[in-house]
C-alpha cells in the first residue's frame, strides 16, 4: 500500500485486516502500510482505546465473545506449568516413536523439552505447528519433523484444513499429545477454534493413543467445539494449578490424570 494514507482512513484499513486475519504482526502492518513499527503502534493503541481490538505481544487481535488469544499471548499464561508439563510429558517419548504434536503453547513446550533430551534418538514427529516444527529444528536429525501441510492461521500459527487433513488418512502415530481450551466432566475435551478442533479430531483417530496436555486452568472449563469424549482420551497430563475437586472428578469418571510437579524444565 502507497505511504500518505491519512491516519484515520489507514486504520479503518487495519481494522479490517484484523477482521479477516485474526491476528496480525507489528511488522507485517508496518510493511503493508509503508509506515514505521512505531506509527503501527500508536495506530493500534487509538483503536484499543475505543475498544475495536485487542493488543497482543507482537501484534493485535480483534475481541470476541470467547477470546482465541494468540500464541504469543499465551505464552505468559502458566508459563511455569506449562513448561513442567512440556518436560512430563517428553520424558515419556520413547526412542522409535512417531507422535503427533498438535498446536499450542504446552506442546511447544513439550517441543523444547523433546530438544533438550539429547540422548533421544530415532523420533518422528509430525506437527501441524509451524512454532512446534522451528522449536524442534535444532534437534533434527536425531529427531524428524515432518509438517502436515495446510492452510496457515496467524493467530495460533497453525496449520488447518483446506490441504491439511491428507497426512491423517496415511499416516498412524503411536501417541498424540493434544492441546485443549478445556476439560470438562460431563463436556469432554473442548477448543475455542472450529477449524482446529476439527484437525484434533483426526489426530486422536489416527494415533493409537491420545494424550492431553492442558494446564490447570483449561481443568473444569467448556469452550464452543467438541474435540472428544473422555473416554477417547487415555491420558490427561496437567499441572499443579488445577483444581484438585475436579480433577478427582475425572479420575472419578475413568480418566487417568498425571501432575506435572514443577522442576527443572530443561533436564
């Protein structure tokens, strides 16, 4: 776009790019529009002001009635949790293996502990998460990555359908480790986003085991789509956060819970 778009009109402009787009980066606004990272930021904070979107670490999103914050958002939430809980659930991956890395902030961390086991050999995975799939890079070749392929979603960068589903009619996984937005009783397993509860849906069909990996926060809580039954699952692994009633609630009802105990994520 041609620099000298007088400001109100340029984010009229923003606001609609935020519209389609979910979510959207400081820099790549700044590209689009010509302007400076700092104009960007100052546009963002006069519509945050009048309640039209939402700031976010490293960009903007638009507020809805159940919020999909963005990865980066997400990040500082339970980040200590979410780390205990990415080493809990590595340490279980064995050498020989092909799992299934869905999207989210607790499998990216799952990702880095992976990384950090530099014993572990011979792993496959597979990730419909572009910030999964970097995270594991430097593990490669020790460890394969293989991404599914898809249609990209700024806001988690993730990887959905159209394009995306082929893998899971080929390919079978020993275990997938599922991320979630809730874990409910009577509810099953649900997520916030359509789209992606639809992908997570063809993971837990295509491993031979389902593992979720959900801080204590997500425990008790019901979002928009269905991901699964409790029964489908056959591990829950979450953190100490979580409300103790309600997790012996699950246990109760068949599912078998892990805490992760807080240490040393980096082991």
């Amino acid at each position: 776009m041609v620099p000298g778009v007088p400001a109100p009109l340029r984010r009229d402009r923003m606001l609609a790019m935020l519209r389609e787009h979910e979510f959207v980066r400081v820099a790549e606004l700044s590209r689009t529009f010509g302007i400076s990272e700092v104009t960007v930021r100052s546009d963002l904070s006069t519509l945050a002001d009048n309640g039209l979107i939402q700031r976010v670490h490293g960009g903007a999103m638009v507020p809805g009635s159940e919020v999909e914050r963005s990865f980066e958002e997400s990040l500082d939430a339970s980040a200590q949790e979410k780390a205990a809980i990415g080493h809990h659930a590595a340490r279980s991956v064995l050498p020989g293996e092909t799992i299934m890395l869905d999207v989210g902030t607790s499998t990216a961390a799952l990702a880095r502990s992976l990384v950090n086991r530099e014993t572990l050999h011979n792993v496959t995975v597979f990730t419909s998460s572009l910030k999964v799939a970097l995270d594991l890079e430097p593990a490669i070749p020790r460890i394969t990555v293989v991404v599914t392929g898809g249609t990209l979603r700024p806001l988690q960068h993730s990887l959905v359908d159209p394009m995306a589903g082929y893998v899971f009619d080929t390919v079978r996984f020993d275990r997938a480790f599922v991320g979630c937005n809730g874990v409910h009783v009577d509810h099953g397993v649900t997520n916030v986003n359509l789209p992606e509860a639809g992908m997570k849906r063809r993971m837990i069909a295509a491993a031979r085991q389902t593992v979720v990996v959900a801080d204590g926060s997500k425990v008790g809580n019901v979002s928009v789509a269905k991901i699964a039954e409790l029964e489908e699952i056959d591990l829950l692994i979450t953190g100490r956060s979580a409300p103790q009633d309600l997790v012996k609630e699950l246990v109760q009802h068949g599912v078998a819970v892990e805490i992760a105990e807080p240490g040393n994520p980096g082991a």
